[in-house]
C-alpha cells in the first residue's frame, strides 16, 4: 500500500475540509455568534494537519484500488452516497 500517496490525498482532503470549516466560521461571525473562535480554530488546525501530510514526499504517484479504498474510507458518508460505495 502506498502510504506516501495516501497521505498527501488526505492532506488535500483536510485542505478542502478547512476551507469549508471557514464558511460556518464566517456566518457565525455575521450573525455576531461566540463560536466562530471554534470554528476558525478547527480550520487552523485541520490546514496545519493538510499541511503536515501533504509535505512528506511521494515515492510513485500512481494510486492502486485497494489506496482508493483506503482513502475512501476517511470519506465521512461511510459509502452511502454513489461516489463512495463500492462498483457491484
């Protein structure tokens, strides 16, 4: 399994994941709520984390099916959407 690759998808992944966790960050901040602290303190640590994974380098850049699974398997639906879940 190629570790390397997976983990420079899941830095993507947290990347992606951050800038979305900035978006209730600033509703919170229009409505004049108190957990946008929260929110932008998920962002940060998440983009660090992103970051952290996407600097290890990668060894070969081609992704294998059982890498797909495995980076699937962050995927927060659990295979319930169609992207996801597993080709009869």
């Amino acid at each position: 399994m190629n570790f390397r690759l997976l983990s420079h998808t899941m830095g993507y992944i947290l990347w992606v994941e951050a800038g979305f966790l900035l978006l209730p960050a600033l509703t919170a901040c229009i409505y004049a709520e108190t957990c946008w602290q929260q929110f932008l303190l998920t962002a940060l640590l998440c983009a660090a984390a992103g970051t952290v994974l996407h600097l290890i380098p990668v060894k070969k850049a081609q992704m294998h099916s059982r890498d797909g699974r495995s980076a699937g398997c962050c995927c927060p639906c659990s295979g319930r959407c169609p992207m996801c879940s597993p080709a009869p």
